[in-house]
C-alpha cells in the first residue's frame, strides 16, 4: 500500500473543529476491507476479531480507521505512517494519541475523539482545546416511557423541559439530542457517563439561537479536589448537528478565549477512508458556526 496517497490536510485553527464521518453501509469492497485491516495494531486486529457477527467487526474496524488515517491526515508533512500511530488511554478509558515513541514528529497539541453508532462512524478533530463528540441515530427507540427514563438519567430542569412537549414524536426527538449532547461534554471532560452522571449538570438551549446551547449547574453537582484544576461551568461550547439525513452529531469543545469569536465545523465524509485516487480529497461539506446557523442537511461537494 502506498501511503504517500494519503492526501494531507491542513490542522484546524483554534476557531474549527474538524468532524469527520463515514456510513459503514457504504463501504462494501471486500480487498478495500483488507487494505484496512492492514492499518490496525495487533491488539486493534483482536479486538475487531472478538466482535460477534460480521456487521459488527465491520463497524469496529472502520472506526480504528477513521481515526488512524484522519489522524495521519494532520501528520503527513511529517512522515506519519497510520499503522505507526500509538495510542494512550487516561484513567476513565477515553485514547488519546501517545506521541512519545514517534520521535520523528513535531506533533501539535491535537486532540481527537470518536463516536459510533451501527451505521454512522465519526471522529471530531481540534487543536489547542479538548474535544468531545457523540453520533446518535435520529430514528433511536426509546424502550420506555421516556421522561420515567428521564428521570432516571437526566437532571429536574431537563425532566421539566421534556414533560412541557405535548407531542410524543417530538418529545422522543428532544430526548435523543439532550443525550447527545450530554454524552459530547462528559466525552470532551475525558470521562464519560460513569465519572461524570447525566444528572449533575443541565443542558439547556440559548435563548435566542436556533442549535445553541449552554451547560449548566445543578444542585447536585459537586467538584473534587481532583476536578478542582477542570473547566466547568459556562466554559464549553455546544453544537447540534444532522449528519447523513438520519443522525444527530453533538460536538462539545473547550470555550477557547484566544479563538475570539464563533467557532466554525468544517464536515468531511468519504465512502473510502483510503484512497490512491487524488481527486477523491475531500472539501468540507459545510462550514457553520456553533451558534446554530448551521443548516439541517449537509450536502458532500468533492473537488
């Protein structure tokens, strides 16, 4: 395989996030499925192995894909090879890249992080400031009564919020994106559902935006001495995206004040996540703002 075809791309500013994302039903060549078998570590290649059924072990390695050759993406300038990359995991299980044992490379402070779903992969990308993200299928049951589930999970302003929706359809929907977008901070924290419970903190929409939100504090949060040094409250920024005309995509990232305005997402998609073809490189698909400006259905323009 030649990895020099693997077309570079140039690193988000502190005021992007790149989001990338593939649809694992897409991705239906057999020898390209091998090409990126080839990428993954040994205990990658296992874990992928373990998965029951074929559609999962598909999904699972598209997913170490994604984020070895968009990784790879930012690195080529600097011989990055995707199979060379190593990863670190911190206390809670969230990776990160481990750039100590590539010795050849000026890596910038990049973070990355990736969410799934049986039929949408995606991996969100920034420089300088921590990132968070969580794809959900907009058509996703919910098994139970939803605010009985709600109240399980999700803080009394939150609870408030879903029972004022008369309708059943649009309450489930409301539901759905709460999670995602709940589920984006505590992934951007880096410690996911268990450290960090749904119902210690509020997500609530911006008055006067379309797709804005702000993250706020319940009476139940509390902060300890090792949350002491965490950025909290009113610290974060939001978005809600649609990908694909059928998932939600909550982007969480770190209120960077050197940015000095609105943050912009730039959306990627491939059908072939490697590719030897040049004009296959991929443009954004659109570029908006987390103040909800962005619109619902996100059309591919390649160039």
């Amino acid at each position: 395989m030649d990895f020099t075809s693997l077309l570079p791309l140039q690193l988000p500013s502190r005021m992007e996030t790149h989001l990338w994302y593939i649809r694992p039903d897409e991705v239906k060549c057999a020898s390209l499925l091998k090409h990126y078998s080839q990428l993954l570590s040994p205990t990658e290649k296992d874990r992928v192995l373990q998965m029951r059924g074929d559609e999962l072990k598909k999904n699972a390695l598209l997913a170490r894909t994604l984020v070895r050759t968009t990784i790879a993406r930012y690195q080529t300038n600097n011989g990055v090879d995707p199979r060379s990359l190593m990863f670190k995991k911190n206390i809670y299980g969230k990776p990160e890249v481990d750039w100590k044992n590539y010795t050849n490379c000026n890596n910038p402070p990049l973070h990355f992080n990736i969410s799934h779903t049986d039929s949408l992969n995606a991996c969100g990308v920034t420089v300088h400031v921590r990132v968070g993200i969580d794809v959900e299928n907009k058509e996703r049951k919910i098994k139970h009564d939803v605010l009985a589930f709600a109240e399980r999970f999700y803080s009394a302003d939150e609870v408030k919020f879903l029972s004022t929706i008369p309708d059943p359809e649009v309450q489930r929907k409301e539901f759905i994106k709460l999670w995602t977008l709940k589920e984006a901070y505590v992934k951007a924290l880096g410690k996911g559902f268990s450290a960090a419970p749904f119902n210690t903190f509020t997500i609530q929409s911006k008055a006067g935006t379309e797709g804005g939100y702000n993250l706020c504090k319940t009476s139940k949060m509390t902060v300890s001495s090792l949350e002491k040094t965490e950025k909290c409250y009113g610290e974060w920024r939001f978005a809600l995206l649609e990908l694909a005309d059928s998932h939600y995509a909550a982007i969480c990232t770190e209120d960077d004040q050197a940015s000095g305005g609105a943050i912009s997402i730039d959306i990627y998609t491939e059908e072939s996540i490697y590719s030897v073809i040049s004009s296959s490189h991929l443009s954004p698909s659109c570029r908006c703002t987390y103040e909800g400006d962005c619109p619902k259905n996100h059309p591919v323009r390649r160039r």
